[in-house]
C-alpha cells in the first residue's frame, strides 16, 4: 500500500459512514462532516434503517450538510451501493464510524481502491460474532490507522489482536456553544431534579436508575424528579414505563421522549445521569459537564475515564439500584460539593471535550496519513520553516530516540522534524508518542521548540517510498535527511544555518561523517572513521557541474543524509525508485548534477552507525540486482562523463567481487555490463586507464572470461533481463 504517492493535489476528499439511527457514532461523524468542511471536502453517508428517521434527513440536507443516503436491506447490498458512491465520488479517505459500519465501509474502499481507509471504534463491547472477527482480521492489513473515541476503547481494540502502533485515541467532543450564554446561571437556581438524556436500549440500563429512586426515597427521604429524554427501542421504552407503574412512580418520573432542546433542558437541572452498562465515550456526560450539571455515572471505564475517576463527577456501581441511591443522596445533600465539582466538569469539557478540538484532532491525523501539513487558518500564510529534517523509519530500536534528541535539541520554532514510521513492530510507536508530547509542550513555552510530525504507514512500503512520502510532507526550505539510527553531532545544525545565511545563492550543502561503531577495532581507528570526508578539497563554495560531480565521484561517499538541498533544488520528477535498495546511489548523484552552487562543510556533521544488518552487511544476490541497477540508472543520466565513467567502472568491479564472494548465479551480470559499455564509451576507457592497477585489471578479465561472453556481442534486452 502506497498512500502519499498517488493522492491529488487538491483539496481531501473524506467520506464519513455511519448508521442511520442517529446514534452517537453518527453525531460525531456528523460534526466531523460539517466541521471539517473549513479544511476538507466532506460527505456523510448515512446507511438505512427501518428507525431511521427521515424528517432528520431532509433537515440537514435543507441545512446544506452534504448527504447520502444507501440501502441497508443487507450487509452485501450496502458495501455495494457504498463502493458505486466511492467510485462516484472518488474520496481520498474513507472512515467508517461504529459496528457494523466500519466493515462495510472498508470493504467497499478498499473494493473501490479509495488510498486511505479509517476504522472508528466508538463503543468497548459491540455484537462481534465469529465471522465480523474473520472480517476485522481480513480488513486489518488494509486499514490505515484504528481510532478509539477514548483510552479504552483503544485498549479494547489493541485486545482484539490489532496492530497496537496503529491505533489512536482522538475522545469524541461535543459542541459547546450552546452553552456559552449562561454565565450568570447559578448552579442553586436551577431545579434539584435529574435528567437522563439517552436513547432506550439494553445498554443504557434506565431500570437501574428508576429502581433507585426507591431506596432514594425509603432511606435517605428524597423524592426529587427523573426525567427521561430520548427515543431508541419501543421495547425497552415500555419496558421502562411498565417498571414504573409496577413501583409506584408515575407521579416522580416523566417520559419526555426525543428532544431537540437537551442543552436547555440540562441547564435547568442540577443533576444529570448515566447508568449505562458500557459506553464509548457518552456525548451525553460531555453535554451534562459543559452544561454545569453535577453528574452522576455507571463505574465502568469510559465513563469512568470522562469523569477522571470521579474527580468531575460521582460513580456508582452499574446495575446496583443502592448503589446509584446512595451517589444521587450525595449530590442532592451536599449542594456546595456538587456545586463546586460541576464547576471544574465544566472547565475540563471546555478544554477537553468540544467539538472544535475533536475535528482538529481527526484533520491534523487526515492530513498526516496523507503526507499533507495542515494548520491552522490563521496560519496558513506564515512562513515555512527553514529547515525540514526528514526520518524514515523501521524498526530503529533504541537509537530512534537518540536520533530524535540529537535532533529536537538543536532546532528552532522555525524548523520542522518529520518521522515516517513504516510499519515498525518494536517500540517506535511509543517513543514517537512520548517525543510528540515532549514536542507539543514546547511550543506553549516562551522559547518555542520545533513541530514534530508523524507518518504512521502498514503495511510496510520500503525505505524508498518512505522518502517519497517525506519529500511530498516537507515544508521546509533546506530538507535534510536522517536515517533514524543515525545522530547529528551538538552544533551540527547551528553549523549549517551558519552557512546557508551567509550565502544565499548556495542550492547544496555536503557535508562529512563519522562512523559509530559497538565496538571499533585499530583498523577502524587507521582508517580514519572519526572523521570520513565527502569531498577531496578544503571547505567552501564549489561550483556544481563537473568540479563538484568530479569531487563527489573521487570520493564516492553519496550517502544522502550527507547533502543537505534547498527544497527547490530537488527536481519534481526526481524521486528514489521504490522497492529497491543502493536508492542513494541511483538518486544522489543525478540530484547533484543540476546543482548551480554549493558550499562544502569539511567537518563530521553527522554521526553514520554501522550496523551488521546493513544493506553491505548482509548482501544476496536481489541486492546484488538492485546495485546494477543503480549502476545502470547513473549510466543513462543526463551529463554522463569521464568523472561518471570511472566511478561506475569501479563500483561495478566492486560489485562483481562482492557477487564473488556470495558464489551468487550472476551469469546476468556480464549482460548488464556489456550493455553498459555499448551504450557509454567512456566505461570501457575508464577501466582501460586501470591497467596500471592488476588487481582490478585481473577482475576484469576475470568477469570476461567466466561469463564466455565477447564484449562485441549483443547484450539482453532490458525486458529480457531478470529482475
């Protein structure tokens, strides 16, 4: 899966699908869908039920909300409709909110071939039955990222087997204007009665709460008013009304039905309760706490994670009518208490739980899994960073987070650290977590430090196509990649901005290397590594053309993290061919040609690990292919000359010597070299001015003779080669 790559240049395309029973799935696919219409093209797809009511429908379409509706007469007949629309409507991401629509949904994006696909999880216990578990675990390597409305909802998820770096928590919110023009409300002149604002269902458990009023009354002699707000079942609405004739209660509780007016009718009552066996994350507490009510909720986790382990609100025990007495007796006597705990819910649901945050949270992870940079409005005509450093990653260990110090220490509000992960399995996910809050904290301070964003990729797309992507994500003017194992050394980027400053014509800037080693040997040390140069000269401006690409091709260091580019500099068509490795050698030096000036840091800027599981460390014949081919890229770029010439020549006797040593099957080899040849002269010449060099004339001659081949003879063909 390749998203970034193939993703159009205007605005996204998200497509929110939710059921047609207006839960609070689909409130929150709703107000991500109009909320996001200031960032995003947004659509809401509405699947049909025999509940669903159409008045509803006809009244957000009237109110310009961009609608659909499709069939729910089955489950196949809805991934159908759903991938015609996609195919209709061509959305570049699709989000499936709540079971079973986050199934149907990515069966049909994925059908339709739509780049990103987004599973919501909005509830901790849902209907999974053996075969919907079969379709989570068949759906799984082709979703992009599982979102949990809370923490644990996303720890129930990460239960189900999925791929824990993949999962998120962005809380539902809740729109808080309804609110705002009630300051002068206190909380004593409101009336000391209870409301319940949720549809009737098994799981919202409204006979626990009528059952309490009995021991509310019988034991602590308090009568006050239920009311009960919301449609839902028919069954379990009677149900409840019969509970209520059966205890004696008609004259305290009152059915009021659906109700569109529920922030007015929280603001004129002290109390409001949840008593539900199991929640996602309630709307309906959010709601309650930014109305200023005093609440009162079921001791299970998302509720009990909403109200901060009671620290905005009261819990008790789910389906203990005594227990629920005994919360309700503690508010309504202790007016002060509840007053001053109402105070604080309503602060955190200012901060925590509204709508505007809930949209940004979904907007910024949109344009992350796309590769785009979003910011606020406001913002949008600030200047770029100057400096964008750009980290792919897979499975990095421990020396992510020393890549990630060395780097976050020495940039600026000014500048830009961007990470692909590319489907790592160890800790990366983690460590990316805790540098990102690290990173968001920083910027609230005076001394602002640099944004850290994150690219969370599955399945695994290969080194190559992680730079892609980070090359489409950048913002920056100078780019400067990092392998994630790698360090830049303490000062390495106040060097670089030194110069650059100083010389603004400059489109490159090469840098030198040190080598890190777990245990360095005394032919490490004579070998020079503390200090490995680029460049044969001194440090200063080089012009480009042949004395920069003659430099380069004597040192033979083209290791991209050792040029840093002006962003401008870096062709649009130039990118490094995906699903191969040696990529640095096919790029870096046609990258190099085109550049006009650059300047050349004589010092070790950055800090190169030599690992044992290396491209060169752990060599086989598909490399060996790949390194030809890289070979073969330089031969055929614009500007081939002596200087090129006699670095493929020796790169290409490398090779050989390399495929020696395996004893790999490279009779494919004297092919690719003879074509080679036919196509550039100046190969053959450079290798004839080696005849002073037996050992590497002895090479040649013997790659001629194993391969029974004369170099006058046709080569294969390009498609006749095995690749």
């Amino acid at each position: 899966m390749r998203p970034n790559a193939s993703l159009p240049s205007r605005r996204l395309r998200v497509m929110h699908v939710a059921s047609g029973g207006f839960s609070g799935a689909t409130q929150v696919a709703l107000d991500l869908t109009v909320g996001g219409q200031a960032h995003h093209e947004t659509l809401l797809v509405l699947r049909h039920k025999q509940r669903t009511p159409m008045q509803r429908v006809d009244a957000l379409r009237a109110q310009g909300v961009a609608l659909e509706m499709v069939t729910g007469w089955n489950h196949w007949s809805t991934i159908r409709a759903l991938r015609e629309l996609c195919r209709r409507w061509r959305p570049d991401i699709v989000v499936g909110h709540g079971f079973p629509e986050h199934l149907l949904a990515r069966w049909a994006a994925q059908g339709a071939g739509v780049p990103v696909r987004v599973q919501v999880e909005h509830n901790v216990r849902e209907r999974y039955t053996a075969f919907k578990r079969w379709q989570v675990r068949q759906l799984a390597p082709h979703t992009h990222v599982f979102i949990g409305v809370s923490d644990a909802v996303s720890s129930e998820l990460r239960n189900m087997g999925l791929p824990a770096q993949q999962v998120r928590t962005i809380r539902n919110g809740t729109r808080l204007d309804p609110f705002t023009n009630r300051e002068s409300e206190t909380w004593a002149q409101r009336e000391p009665a209870i409301l319940m604002a949720a549809r009737f269902g098994a799981q919202k458990d409204h006979e626990t709460l009528i059952r309490s009023l009995v021991p509310l009354g019988r034991d602590h002699a308090l009568h006050p008013k239920l009311r009960l707000a919301g449609g839902g079942s028919q069954r379990h609405l009677q149900a409840a009304r019969a509970l209520v004739q059966q205890l004696g209660l008609q004259q305290q509780v009152e059915f009021l039905g659906h109700r569109s007016d529920v922030p007015q009718l929280l603001m004129r009552h002290q109390v409001a309760a949840l008593s539900s066996h199991y929640e996602g994350l309630p709307l309906s507490l959010a709601e309650a706490m930014a109305a200023g009510c005093a609440v009162v909720g079921s001791d299970v986790a998302a509720i009990r994670e909403t109200l901060g382990d009671g620290r905005w609100g009261l819990l008790a025990t789910a389906g203990d009518p005594q227990a629920w007495a005994q919360a309700l007796a503690a508010v309504l006597r202790d007016p002060e208490s509840a007053a001053a705990r109402a105070a604080q819910a309503r602060e955190h649901a200012r901060t925590a739980l509204s709508r505007e945050r809930m949209v940004r949270d979904y907007v910024a992870l949109f344009d992350e899994l796309t590769g785009r940079s979003w910011m606020p409005a406001a913002a949008a005509d600030a200047a770029p960073p100057w400096l964008s450093v750009l980290i792919p990653a897979h499975n990095p260990g421990p020396y992510l987070n020393e890549a990630l110090q060395s780097v976050l220490t020495q940039l600026d509000a000014r500048s830009e650290v961007i990470v692909f992960n590319d489907a790592s399995t160890d800790q990366t996910a983690a460590c990316l977590g805790e540098w990102a809050t690290v990173a968001s904290d920083a910027a609230t301070t005076p001394e602002a430090g640099p944004r850290l964003r994150v690219i969370h990729q599955t399945p695994g797309v290969g080194v190559s196509a992680a730079r892609n992507a980070l090359l489409q994500a950048a913002r920056g003017q100078w780019l400067w990649f990092l392998d994630a194992d790698d360090r830049l050394r303490p000062g390495a980027v106040a060097r670089l901005r030194e110069v650059v400053s100083q010389h603004p014509e400059l489109q490159a800037v090469v840098v030198d290397h040190a080598v890190l080693r777990a245990s360095p040997r005394l032919k490490h040390r004579l070998r020079g590594e503390a200090h490995r140069r680029s460049l044969p000269s001194a440090s200063g401006a080089i012009d480009g053309g042949p004395a920069l690409m003659h430099g380069l091709m004597a040192g033979g260091q083209w290791h991209v993290w050792g040029k840093v580019l002006r962003a401008d500099a870096w062709p649009a068509d130039l990118r490094f061919p995906e699903q191969r490795v040696f990529e640095d050698l096919s790029v870096v030096p046609r990258l190099m040609a085109g550049i006009k000036r650059a300047w050349y840091l004589a010092e070790p800027l950055v800090e190169y690990r030599s690992n044992p599981g290396s491209i060169l460390g752990s060599m086989n014949p598909a490399k060996l292919r790949d390194w030809a081919d890289a070979l073969d890229d330089l031969s055929a770029a614009p500007g081939f000359d002596r200087a090129w010439a006699d670095f493929v020549a020796q790169q290409a006797l490398r090779l050989w010597r390399v495929g020696q040593g395996l004893n790999a099957p490279l009779s494919w080899w004297p092919g690719w070299w003879h074509q080679l040849c036919a196509r550039q002269p100046l190969v053959p010449q450079a290798v004839s001015a080696w005849a002073g060099q037996p050992r590497r004339w002895v090479d040649w001659l013997q790659a001629r003779r194993i391969s029974g081949e004369d170099a006058s003879r046709p080569s294969a063909s390009p498609s006749e080669r095995d690749r």
